[in-house]
C-alpha cells in the first residue's frame, strides 16, 4: 500500500470516526436536553446544552485536527494531539470558573449531561475505531530482505 493511499484510508477513518461519534453524541445530547428540561425546567436545559455542547466540540476538535495532520509527520501529529489536549483542558477550566458564579446553572443537569455525553461519544468512537479495522503498524513496515512483506 503507498504512502498517499495509506495516509487517504486514515483521513477516512477519521471522517467515519468524527461522524459516527457525533451522531451518537448528538443523540444523547437531545436525551439529556429532554430530561433535564423535565427534571428542571429552562434552566436545566440550558445547563444540559451548555454541558452537551461542551462535550461535542471539545472532543470533534481532537478528530477533525487529527484527520487534518494525517498526512504529517508522526512527530507533528503527537504535537498537535497534546496541543488540542491542552487547549480543552485550559477552556475547560475557564468555562467551569465562568460558569460557577452564574446563579440559573443547574448542577446537575450540566454535569450528568457532560457525563453522559462523554461516555456515548466515546462509546461510538471506540466500536466505529474496531469495526474500522484500520492497520496500526502493517502499513509503514519495511519489507524484509527476501523480497516478502
């Protein structure tokens, strides 16, 4: 397999990866604005899309700057992996300290909508990454002396 068909299949893999885990995500994130607005009125559902909506682009911002340096160097796609690492974390911090002096955010709502989230996402992301069965280590393997792969 060359180079630019292998780096081709892994940017598809991400596209599949980012579009099945926002469907799933998206799906739970409905569940949770649904139920927090039962549980607790607008202001849970505020809370909920607030905390939903956190989840989906913090984690669709690793996938689509992953299938965007695939085609780079493993070096660079180690560095912009822990960059967009770091910026989630430090966003994360800044939304939690802004959000802890507003009086109408509900708890609960905005923290078990992160949970569940998080965990759909991450679900859908896993089971589309093992159907995908894409080769880790087969496709930049050098070919042995005899002429075999």
């Amino acid at each position: 397999m060359s180079d630019s068909v292998a780096t081709a299949h892994v940017e598809d893999a991400y596209r599949v990866l980012l579009r099945r885990s926002l469907t799933v995500g998206a799906a739970v994130a409905v569940v949770c604005l649904v139920v927090a607005a039962l549980m607790a009125g607008v202001d849970g559902l505020l809370s909920a899309l607030i905390g939903s909506a956190m989840v989906l682009v913090f984690f669709g911002a690793r996938l689509v700057v992953m299938r965007r340096t695939a085609r780079s160097n493993p070096q660079l796609v180690l560095v912009a992996a822990l960059g967009v690492y770091t910026v989630k974390i430090v966003l994360l911090g800044v939304a939690m300290i802004l959000l802890m002096g507003v009086s109408w955010i509900n708890g609960p709502a905005l923290g078990l909508s992160v949970i569940a989230c998080a965990v759909g996402w991450l679900a859908a992301e896993m089971h589309a990454f093992v159907k995908l069965r894409v080769p880790v280590f087969g496709a930049s393997a050098p070919r042995d002396q005899d002429g075999g792969a």
